[in-house]
C-alpha cells in the first residue's frame, strides 16, 4: 500500500510543480515596492502618491480577472487560462524594461500584470481540484501556500538586486514567468472547457452564464474578496512607504528588497510555528 502510494505520488509531482510554479508569480508585483523611491526619481514631476500606486494598482487588475474568470472558463480551458495569465504576467512585466518613459505606461502594465495574477490565484485552485483527490488533493494545497511565499522572497530579493544599479532592471525578474509558461505547456494536461449548458433537476437544459453565475454567488464571498483587496493593500503599501523612508536614509533599491525579503521569509517562519 505504501509502495503505491509512493508511486503515485511520483506520478502526480511533476503535475503538481507545473500548476504550483504559477503561484512563485503570485506575489511577483509586489516586487516593484522596492523600488517605489527609486522611479520617483526618474519622476520628478509626477507626485508621489501615483508613483506609490505602482504597488496597489496592481489590485485592480485582480478585482477585472475575479469576475471575468468565470466568463473565461467557458470560452478556454482552465490549462488555457493559467497560460493566458502567465504570458499576460510576462509581457506585462518586461515591458517596462524597454519602455519606461512614461509611468502611465508603466501603471498600465502593473494593471495588466493584476489581472494576469487574478487569473492565477482563480486557476490553480480549480487545476488543483480537478487533478488531484484525498490526501494528495491537501497536501498540494498545503504546497501552494510555500510556493506563494518562496516566490515573493525570491523575486523581491532578486528583483531588488537587478534593481540595484538602475530600477529599469529590477523588471527583467519576470523573465520567470516565460520559464513558467513553458513549464505550464508541457507539464500541465490539457483539459475541457466549462460546458455553458447543463441540466436542472427536472431534466431541462438550462444555458449557463457570466451574470448568472455572479448572481448567484453567495454574499460572504463578496465579502471576503473585500477583506483580501484590504489586507493586499495595506500590504502593498507597506512596502512602498519603506522604500520611501530607507531611501531617505541613504538605502537603495536592492537593500530594501533584501529588508523586505527577509521580513517575508520571518513572517512566513512565525505563521508555520504557530
């Protein structure tokens, strides 16, 4: 029994590490933080209240893909979609590595790279589902939460350090995601797409739609994707402000993703003892 067990394991971890590797992007625009006192610099003219919204932007993008998941799903599979959200995450994110003239251009890419994220957060958990069961099923889940911290701490410190010399640089980070997307393609199966008919309980074919199915969500989960968007915030904001204050104190880009980095990984250790 053991020896199957082990076995099947075996079988399901490659499958597993191909849907896990999109949350390592989960927290991947939070890496911007570090280097918020940095583009105010380059910014001189635009206050600093909009450069701070390089972090929290991010948000809104997320809110956009949470409501259009559903829509997605039946248009794509969810294999598709994961993809879709990882290249949008890519793109997104190297952009402001060739074109940083503009903030707004840079704020619309911290959208898109949101909504790419948004799709994430919505398609692991589902691929999870449909792939594994039992104790594999939370054991997995157990997994994502590790993936989702690793991938902050790696990609804040990293980021910080590329950053360090000139914040343009801090962007190349999200060459990750072009290594995850091909992960993804060749790791993942591919599945069907949510069928927009299906049967009522006296057997009648009822069509299955975007609003019809936000209007029949339950209240409480409206409520906790506010909780979610307030506690992502505040986060964000954290680190932006602390970019601001060690810059003030002489401190660069790649000292304040290490700091912050660090405090990830101890706040990560203290929720695990706990």
């Amino acid at each position: 029994m053991k020896k199957e067990f082990f076995l099947m394991t075996k079988k399901n971890l490659r499958l597993a590490v191909g849907i896990l590797s999109m949350n390592l992007l989960l927290m991947g625009a939070s890496a911007v933080g570090a280097a918020i006192a940095a583009i105010a610099k380059s910014f001189p003219t635009e206050p600093i209240s909009k450069v701070q919204m390089l972090s929290t932007v991010p948000q809104l993008g997320q809110i956009i893909a949470t409501f259009l998941f559903a829509w997605l799903t039946y248009h794509l599979t969810r294999k598709n979609v994961g993809m879709l959200a990882v290249a949008v995450v890519a793109v997104s994110g190297l952009l402001p590595v060739f074109f940083n003239s503009s903030l707004n251009l840079i704020l619309a890419c911290m959208i898109a790279m949101g909504f790419g994220l948004g799709l994430i957060t919505n398609v692991v958990p589902v691929l999870l589902q449909e792939h594994f069961e039992g104790e594999q099923r939370a054991t997995v889940m157990g997994w994502s939460v590790g993936f989702n911290n690793i991938g902050m701490m790696a990609m804040t410190a990293i980021g910080g350090v590329l950053g360090g010399s000139n914040w343009h640089n801090l962007f190349w980070i999200y060459i990750i995601a072009v290594i995850i997307l091909v992960a993804v393609f060749f790791m993942v199966p591919q599945d069907i797409k949510t069928p927009r008919v299906v049967k009522t309980a006296d057997d009648q074919e009822k069509k299955v739609g975007l609003w019809s199915t936000l209007a029949h969500l339950n209240g409480r989960i409206y409520i906790i994707l506010g909780i979610t968007l307030i506690m992502s915030l505040i986060m964000t904001m954290f680190m932006a402000n602390e970019s601001i204050l060690l810059a003030s104190k002489g401190q660069g880009t790649s000292y304040t993703a290490i700091i912050t980095a660090i405090w990830e990984y101890r706040r990560h250790f203290n929720r695990v003892l706990t």
